[in-house]
C-alpha cells in the first residue's frame, strides 16, 4: 500500500518524458507560423514572461498557502499544492497541445506555459473543496483527470461556442468550483457533519494564509490579462482587474463586520471574499465596461462571497451533504457565475461583438455542467476503496503523510525570552 | 455602533464608484495625448507594469507583513493595511486626477496606478505610528484625510517647486512619518507611557515581518525608479537604490550590534534600518552623484536609523509624548529627512539642474509642514469620542476588532511529534 | 570582543566605499562600448532588470526563508542571509569588475548588477553547509575570501576554458556546495556527532522554509536564464528549467515517500529535492537538448538528491566528519555535479558547438578543485580562536547573537479563543 503514491507519480513522469519526446518540440520559426495571430518578437516574449511569472507565484505560493490556513495541514496545503501543480503543468501542456495541434508536434512558447500554469489552477480550486479529506493518489488522479476534462471544456467555449472569457471566470474558477464541490459531494463523509477538531485555524496559520492571499491579490491583473490581446485589450484587463479587486476589499470587510457577532471582521472573509473582484471581473476584463462598471461586478462579488461563507456553506454541509473545506464555493463559484453573467450582459449590451450573449450563456452552462459531471465522475472513481483515503479522525492532519518535525515525544513548553524549553516526555 | 465602520466603508465604495462614473475613463488614444512627455507604447506600458508590480507587492506584503512584529496585532497589521491600501488607491487615484487634469475627465494609465499606489504608501508608514492604538474606522478617516493632504503637498512639491523627488524621500517619507507622529502625539496615552504587555514581538511574529522588510529591500529600487525619466535616469535611480541599500545594510547590522548589550543585534534595527538607505537616497536617486555617494548615503541612513531606534524613539515617547509604535520617525522620517538634505546639497553643487536648492529646501519645509499641520487636524478628528477607539488596557490586540481563531476557550499544550495536543477547557 | 564584528563590518563598508570611488563609474554610451556584444537598448535593460528582480527576490528570500527550517535559528537564517549578500554583492561587484576589466573603470550594468547577485549566491550556498555553527565574523571573512576564489574561477572557466555553463550548476552550484563542505570539514565538531537538540524543525519553522523553497522553485528560470545570450538561448534557458524543475518535484516526492517509513513523505526532501532540477539542468539550459532531456535530467537530480539526503548527509557526518547543515551536497553539489556531467555530455554530442568536451570537464574539475582547496584555507582561517565561534552547547541558536523577543523571562501558555495567555514567571 506505501508504494502506490511512489510507483504511480513515477509511472506518470516516465510516461510524461515518453510523450514530451513524441510529440512537444522548442518553438522555433518555422512552428511559430502555426500559431494564430503572434509575431515571434522577444520583446513580447518577455512581456509575457514577465505575466507568467506573476501567473506562476499565483500558482505555486499563492493557491499553496491561502490553504495554510488549517493549524495541522499547512505541510500538505502547501506541499500538495506543489506537487499537483507540477505535475498538472506537465500534462496540462500535453493535453492542452494534444487537442490544438490536432496530434501533431506541439511548439512549447510562453502562451503554453501561461495555459498549463492555467490548466492547474482549476484542480487547485478543486483541491480547496476537498483540503484535509483525500489522500495524495486521490489528489494524483484527480489532477490527471479534471485537466483533461477542462481542456475539452476551454476548447468547447473558445472553438465552438467562441466566447469571451479572458479572465477565465467560467472555465477555470466556475469550472474549478463546481468540479469540486461535486466530488465532495460524492465523498461526503457523514461522520464530519458536526465539524472536525482540526477543521480549525489558529493565529499564525491564519497570517501564513495571508502570504497566499496578498500574492493573488497583487498578481491578478496579470493572471486576467496574461492571454489577452496586446495593446487595448490587455490594457483593460489590468486596470479593470486592479480596480475592481480594490472595490471588493471594502465590500468583504464591510459585509465580514455586518454579519459578525459585535461588528468583529472574520479572517476567512478577508483571506477569500477581497478576492471576489479578480474572478468576477474575469471575463468581461478585456472589455471597454467602464472602470465604474468593474468596480460594481468587485463590490458585488466581494459581498455576495461574504453571504456565502456566512450562510451557504453551513448549508451545503448540512442540506447538500457538500463540505466545501475552504468555501471554494463563495471564492470561486458564486464570483465565476458572476463573472458570466456580466459577460452575457456585456455581450447583449454590445460591449464586445466577439460572440453572441446565447454562446457566453452556453459557455456558462457547458462550463459548470461539464464540471459536476467530471467531478461526480471523478468523485465515484476516488471513492473506490484502494486509494488510501483517510479515515475521518485522521482528516484535517498532516500526520498521515508526512513525518512529523522533532520526531521525540514530549511536551514543549516554550520559554520565549531565553528561548529554551520545558520537554516533558509523555 | 458595530455598524459605523461597515456603513462608512459602503459608503465611500459607493460615493468612489459614482465619482469614477463621473470623472474617471481608460486612457485612450485621444486623452493620452493630454498627458506630459509620453508616448503610449505597449512597450513604455509594461515595463512600466512590471515596476508598479514591484511597487504592488511593497504596499501590500512588504507594509503588510513588516507590521505584522507585534505578537497578537498580525491580523490588523496586514489586514488593515490591505483595507487601506484598497481604499486609498481608489480615493488617490480620484483626488490626484481632479488636481491634475483640474476637474476633466481622468484618464486612467500606468501611471496614475503606479501613483494611486504611492498615495497609499504615506497613509501605510503613518499607520506604523499609531498600530495598535486606533480603531478601523479612525484608519478609513485617516486614509481620507491624509492622501487628500498629500495630494495637495506632492502637487506643490512638484509643480510650483519644481523640486526633484524622484524616490519621494520627502513627499512620501518624510511626509507620512511626520503626519503620522502629529496624529500619535495628538492621541497621546498617559496610560501606556509605561508601554504595554502587549506591544513586543515574539519569535514567530519576528519571522513574519522580515518577509514585509525583505521585499520592500528588493524592490526598493523599482519604487525609486517607477517614474523616473525612461534612459539615463530611471537607470541611475535603479543602480543608486541598489548600493544604497547595501550599505545601509552593512552599517545597520554594525551599529545595531555596537548599541546592544554584549553586541548581540536587534531585529527591530535589522527589520527597519536596513531599508534606511532606500529612504534616503530617494530625492538623489535620479541624480548623477556618483555610486560610492549612494553608499555614503546609505551608510549614513542606516547609522541614523539604528540610533533613532535606541535613543529617540524612548525619548520621543517619555519627553515629546509621541508614542511611535513602529518607530517610523527612524525608518521614514530621519531618512527622509535625510534623502532631503542631500537633494538640497546636490542640486547646490550643480548634480541636477532641474530646480533650486532653495526651491528643493521649500519642498522639504513644505512636506514637513503640512505634514504636521494635516496630522494634527487628523488626530483632533480622530480624538473624538465617536470611533472607537480602543481602551488602552485592549490596545495591540487583534482580538478587539477580530474574531479570534478556533473559538474554543482552552489552552492548548501541543505535542510536536504526534502533532497531537492535550487541550485544557479554562 | 563585543566590537570585532561591528568594526569589521564598518571598516569594510568604509573601503568599499573608497574603492567604489577609484574603480566604479555609471555605464554611459561611451563604455557601454567596452562591454562585449551588448547594445545598450532601454528595452534589454528593462527585460534584465525583470530577470534581475527574479533572482533579487531568490537571494534575498528564496535562500533566507529556505534555511529558517531550524527551531530555533530563523533570526540569524535570514538575517546573517542578507547581511552576507548585501556585502557580497558589493564586494563581488568591484573584485569581478576589476579582474575583467583589467584595473580599469567599471562600469556598473544590469549584468554587472546580476553577476553581483549571482556571486553571493556561492556563499550562501556555502552558508548552508555550516548554519549554526559559525559567528557572524567568521561569515563576513568567508563571504571576502570565497566570493574571490569564486570569481577567479568564474573567469578560468569562461574566459580561458570557453566553457558552457549558463546556469551555473559548476561555477555557483557545484562549487559553492564543495566550499561549504570543505569548511564544515576543518570546522568539524566531534561533540556534535550525535547530534544537537535544536537542529531540528519544528511545525512552523517548516513552512516557513516553504516560502524560500517556492520563491526558489518558481523564479529559478530566470535564474538559469538571465545572462543567457537574448533570443533562442534566453527562451530555451527559460523552458528547459521550467520542465526540469517540474520533472525533479515528481521524482522528490516518489523518492521521498519509498525512502521514509511506512511511505510517508519527508519536509527536507520536499524543501530541498524539489529544486535539484533546476540546479541540474543549469550547465545545459540554454542549449538545443530537447525538452524531454531537460525532464530527464531534472528526475534524475530529484531522485538522486532524496537519496542523498535520506543515505550520504548522515554518512558525511559519521564517516567523513563533515557535519552538512542543510544538506547542501544534495541540493547543490551532487546536482550541480549531474548538471556537469550532463555539460559534456551535451556538448561531446555536438548540442552545442561553443566548448569541447575536454573543455567542460576541466570547467567541472576546476570548480570541484578550487572550491576544496579555497575552502580548506577559509576553514583554517576561520579555525583561529579569535572569531567567536560558538561553543557546541550554543550551536542552532539565535539567542547567542541576537536580542531575545520579549525579553521577560517566563514561561507563556497561550489561549488561542481569548487570545490572551498564562504566563509563569520562571
């Protein structure tokens, strides 16, 4: 049982090394002609490197430590995290190349780089939902799979339906969101539904969390502008993002002080709800909505979010049988759908004629529908009972997987000014 | 009264979207042109980009996560900083327009992102003089006030003066530190003239805000450079910067050890000074001085700072009853103070030919001045009884205005290698 | 005794300051032209200064944060960690400067700003392999003598050997890990042979480790990258590290959960393993090797580091008396030797045509031989009983050189709810 995780991470990198070797080449200037509508200047190359980069610090420190926030599962939030993404960026490249070059050599640039850190990024929202409750083959297989299927569904709305969604609102965290929630609906644990002893965060877990919040915070309007067009189009992007992150920072404390207990502000609403405006300026943020209109769709996600983690997700954990574990629900889902819904209204209001408000509904609709099949999917083939699933007192705990720091048994109690310590063994 | 701080958080939210209808639209090929000296290339825009992400990741992480030192003040330190920053760059960008483009329609480019971020820097490095001791909604009045005050400062500084100040040593740093030490001199508290059990850092709060100071020192170059001239200039802020703030490293670390008992180094100095050399040669940075002057500098800054910590800061709060929690008279004010001198001395000496010594003398009098004029009208207002403003025996403490992790009322005596805890119900 | 480490640091400053005077100068168009095949373009300084801010934030975060593992010695971690590179970037800054520039005037560039900050990452390599075991003094002495060596090898290996090494898996890694080594064996401490309590992690100190691991992981491309020729090389320097590092995290975490009991996982591996890939594929990153090679290389490098750690650091300490800290041999020296191999190999292939086969091998032997013998004679030097060597008791421990947090003495027992606390005097 020990050597599954080992043999099956092994397999899939040999296999990755196989098929880089068949099938993914440099770009060079003879391939880059395939591609639509670049010119193959360093200069952009290095504009975009430099939005990767940030794309990249989202990814790796900013999805890895908003999960910090458990006090006994930082190691596997950040550590999973890492491990997903990198193998997520592998096959995300490959699959993602797969189906644009139609089985022939696929040119690595830096837009393929930006879509696999993009391609991850959904089984990180994903990952938010079911945090502290499956095991890392769990998390290993679902990678594989949930990549796949979103690279059909990004294919379905950019090819098929044509539809604007720069910021990816829709196919990533609505997609990511709802992917999620359905499989933690299908490994719904009964036995967790009064709540878990570690399912808590404490003082400096809640401030490592934030680590992960400013970087997403601070980086987003790269992450919605990486892909758009040069010039106008990209332009838009970032400062429609910046403001409307800012106007859902003083809708989240607003909203975090009226529904708390004496006014009080909630830490799990600073560290996602001041996030809302990113996802949900996503889609129409290459748009020409007015700066004022991006700062509306921000306050609005920023308090919608904030209702969500306060009333919907006691909900979906008692009605549902869903347990969001970090309310991937009120961060990435209610903001996605959104953020869609702004784009049909963009589209019927005729701020971009790139696509017709029926096809953004239809990607919409494709992208959250797609997302609960292959997460209910996903979640009956987890469930199989050779996965090393942890049993529910070991959920929420680092343990499990990893050695623990120290290795003595004892109590410490800590002396701060000499800075040495009491050990009791126990 | 639970509803005060919420309510005029909407508000503000709600008044800056209508005032950003009214005045504020992308920056377009038209309205560009109304704007001095540039001309709108994609290029000019994302290198540009790429220093206001720079500057993005000061304000947020590197002020947030600097503040964070005090051992149960993390929350508000990087949380309030996040809300004000989100606040006062949308209000900066607001009031810094209306001045500029003298009530027309605002065009919203890099630039104006890059210095809506520096407005809020000023409000940022005040808040270091009063952490601990005001309340969230003195904070949101605070940020009103005083970017509008700056505003009107950087105007005079820049285009009556005609002063350099490339790296804001005296409209930003010097400014902020003397506004923010008039406001705490106003709110002065008998009760904490013995300080408080409160106000000292701990070992892991330590380790967070050497994240805040090591990103501000890495990026200090970009912020001193962000709006420089493209060329010789914005390359010359980049390199003074650079070996400014290695010096300033170097004799921070010497005099921190040479002032403390048995040689041993002070984190305070080390998380402050050694950043006294980006404040310092902010005014000069664009100037040809000389590397081995930026060092001088930088030397000096970071000696100046380290003994601002040990002598004037305890005196500050004993004799002048000006209670400087962060010290920001050391880090902002001396070096800013300093920054200042040395532009007067360098444009006398013929360095720069852009103004005067006696116009540059006026900007640093200027900044000072309405510094602590703004400040003290700030800390009346601030000083009535209506905004909750804590009681001292509950200052530098998060659980006031937060809702403290866990929720459970027990000590928790944790066992490192199980990672298994007793826990004691008291 | 007290006033070596500060007057030492302040006389270095002070002669580093003349020796600026004397030998640097701004680069202008006219010794611009002196550099080899440069144009001086805005636009190419501004892509270097975004590759430069990479490695900026790699020095100064990636590798202080990484070493904050210990429980007790994160002050000195990342505080020595950036007191060693603020000197060293000065120092590397005039010693390369003055050996190819032949005495002339320097002129200081963006390469010469990376080159200074790569020379600094040698030392703190090197740091890595003695952490807790050394005085600040004896780190300021090996920070002038090895980053001397390093240089002159630097410029064997370049200028007279012709050799590839892009990403300096021989010149910083390989050679940095064996001066490190070299030192830890002269400065061999029999009574720490089993061990000491405080060279260990504790929950927090690991994650907060991560942060450095990350920051590492995610900007090594630009690392690899930033002196690479622009154009083809600088893109394939970029993907080729990309896809290495990728590759090393799959094999890290297999290797490390088939090494450890019962298949969990081990946070040294993950900190440390994860990045072999990018020292492994540094020597070849900018040539034409295909980008399953890179994936093969960087497995490789992941793997083998695992079980470096796991069977020759504990080795090292008992057989060959070298007492490794961090494990540097695994994360920098074997992995830096692969990605020699892996030069010749490359180039004996005829991938790259600018070296022979003979000539890389001798580029590999010269960094492995000089880093021994320099660091033999830093350790000799640094043996002399005059440099406050820790005694084993104080080894791992903060509070010999820093002010203690607090400063009361007493034992704390924190409430987590109240966030209040018990305190006993003790």
């Amino acid at each position: 049982m020990r050597f599954k995780f080992p043999l099956m991470a092994l397999s899939l990198e040999v296999a990755m090394i196989f098929l880089f070797k068949l099938f993914v080449q440099y770009e060079t200037d003879d391939n880059i002609l395939q591609q639509t509508n670049r010119t193959k200047s360093t200069d952009e190359f290095f504009v975009l490197y430099s939005l990767f980069q940030d794309v990249h610090v989202m990814i790796f420190v900013g999805f890895g430590f908003l999960m910090t926030f458990l006090k006994k599962y930082g190691f596997s939030s950040v550590g999973i995290n890492l491990f997903i993404a990198a193998l997520g960026l592998q096959w995300g490249t490959l699959i993602r190349g797969i189906l644009h070059y139609h089985g022939q050599t696929i040119p690595i640039g830096i837009i393929s780089m930006i879509n696999a850190d993009f391609s991850t990024a959904t089984v990180l929202i994903s990952f938010g939902a079911v945090l502290g409750k499956i095991s890392p083959i769990q998390m290993l297989i679902m990678t594989i799979i949930e990549i796949t299927v979103f690279v059909g569904n990004e294919y379905l709305v950019a090819e098929n339906f044509m539809a604007s969604d720069i910021g990816a609102s829709m196919t990533i965290h609505a997609f990511g969101a709802y992917f999620g929630l359905a499989v933690a609906g299908i490994l719904y644990r009964p036995g967790l539904r009064r709540g878990h002893k570690n399912e808590e965060s404490e003082y400096h877990s809640d401030l490592f969390a934030m680590i992960g919040t400013l970087f997403l915070w601070i980086f987003w309007p790269s992450f919605n502008s990486a892909i758009a067009d040069a010039g106008e189009k990209r332009y838009r992007a970032i400062v429609n993002t910046y403001f409307s992150l800012a106007a859902s920072v003083l809708t989240a404390y607003a909203f975090s002080s009226l529904v708390e207990d004496r006014g009080k502000l909630n830490m799990v609403h600073i560290q996602n709800a001041t996030l809302a405006g990113g996802v949900a300026v996503g889609t129409c943020a290459d748009m020409n909505i007015g700066l004022y209109v991006s700062m509306i769709i921000g306050s609005t996600a920023g308090m919608v979010s904030v209702f969500g983690f306060k009333f919907l997700t006691p909900l979906f954990a008692t009605k549902l049988m869903i347990q969001d574990t970090c309310g991937v629900h009120n961060l990435h889902g209610l903001p996605g759908v959104i953020g869609g819904l702004a784009g049909i209204a963009a589209v019927a209001m005729g701020v971009s004629d790139k696509s017709t408000w029926a096809m953004q509904a239809a990607a919409l609709g494709s992208s959250i529908g797609t997302a609960v099949f292959g997460g209910m999917f996903t979640g009956l083939i987890l469930k199989l009972p050779i996965w090393e699933q942890p049993p529910d007192h070991n959920c929420y705990d680092d343990s499990v997987y990893w050695e623990a720091p120290g290795g003595k048994n004892m109590i410490i109690i800590y002396e701060y000014s000499s800075q040495s310590q009491l050990e009791l063994e126990v």
